[in-house]
C-alpha cells in the first residue's frame, strides 16, 4: 500500500523564475499525492470487494448449518419417542415376568400341599416356564434395542455437538468479517475525502503554474 505525504501548500506571489519552479515542483508532488490516493482507494475497494464476498460465503455456511441443526434436533425427538415407547414395552414386560413369576412360586407351593392337584399344577407350572422363557426371549430383544437407542443417541448428540462447535466458528468468522468490513469502509471513506482534497490542490497549483 502506498503512504500519501500530506502536504500543506503556502501560496507566495512572485514574479521570478525561482518561485515558477518552486510551484511546478509542488504541482508534481500535489500530483504524486493524488496518484497515491488514488492507489489506496483503489486497494480498499478491491479489500472491501473481497470481504463482503466472504460474508456471503459464511452467511450461506451459518444457514446450512442452521438447516442441518433442525434436522439433527427432529431426529433426536424422534429418536426419544422410540425410546419411550421400548422403555414402556421392557416394564409391561418386566410386569409380566413378575406376575407370572409370583404365580409360579404359588403353585409350585401348592403342589406339595396338595397331591391331588399335582398333575393339574404341573401342567401349569410348564405352561408358565414356558410363558417366562418367552418373556425373557422378549426382554433381551427389548435390550438389544435399548442399546442399540443409546448408541445411535450417542451418534446424534455427538453430530449435533461438532455442528453448534461449527455454527459458533462460523459466527465468530463473520463477526470479524463484519469488523473487517467496517473498517476498511472507514478507510474508503478516508481516501475518497484525500483524493477529493488532492484533486483540489492539483487544481489550484496547476492553474497557478500557468
């Protein structure tokens, strides 16, 4: 980047030659003046150009992210529905393997008490072993599923986590693109008024130099 010299011009009415070539050589200068700040004016649009085109960029990111955000956030409901609904299952289940337990426990009782009734209860006992074996066949496949709810949860929580990790990166990149753009807007805004204030000075050394 060029360094404009600010110069400030005392105008002296002279007839002689000397003071002629001191106002051409002002003039150069006034007109290397004007030519730095053209320079940096020029740069800080071209600096300006490319940061606003970075904010777009992140903006587009932030959204996708948002968009990707919300979809994780419905799967998780969706996913915590499920789950209710195995938990339901296991403790219906778990009643049953309780209930049938006890009944089992009361009629194997009952067979010792009461041999007439024995070959009757024994058919009973059999047919609720059976009912047990079922329910506990049941409730693994209900823990299998319970587990396998937890893992994808744990998938699902860790996906969402780096998604709001990246969500705050690219908010925090934006609001140093935004702090970037106010100041390099700060800095056009300061070169439009040097090259303003060098083209008037140009001006009035030219027409003096004539």
């Amino acid at each position: 980047m060029k360094t404009t010299i600010l110069l400030t011009a005392t105008l002296v009415f002279c007839a002689t030659a000397s003071a002629k070539t001191d106002v051409s050589q002002k003039l150069d200068q006034l007109k290397q003046n004007r030519e730095n700040s053209q320079a940096n004016l020029d740069q800080y649009k071209d600096n300006l150009a490319i940061v606003e085109q970075n904010l777009a960029e992140t903006d587009k990111a932030i959204k996708g992210l948002e968009t990707q955000e919300k979809s994780i956030q419905k799967q998780q409901s969706d996913a915590l529905k499920g789950r209710d609904t195995v938990d339901g299952s296991r403790k219906q289940l778990q009643t049953y393997i309780g209930n049938e337990q006890k009944k089992m426990d009361e009629e194997k009782k009952q067979i010792a008490e009461l041999q007439k009734s024995l070959e009757t209860l024994q058919a009973n006992v059999q047919k609720r072993e059976a009912n047990v074996a079922e329910y506990q066949k049941k409730l693994g496949e209900v823990d299998g599923e319970m587990a396998s709810f937890q893992e994808r949860n744990q998938s699902i929580t860790e996906l969402k986590t780096a998604i709001g990790t990246k969500k705050k990166e690219a908010v925090e990149q934006r609001k140093a693109l935004l702090a970037k753009k106010a100041s390099y807007q700060a800095e056009v805004e300061k070169w439009k008024n040097q090259v303003r204030t060098s083209d008037r000075a140009y001006a009035n050394f030219k027409d003096l130099a004539k």
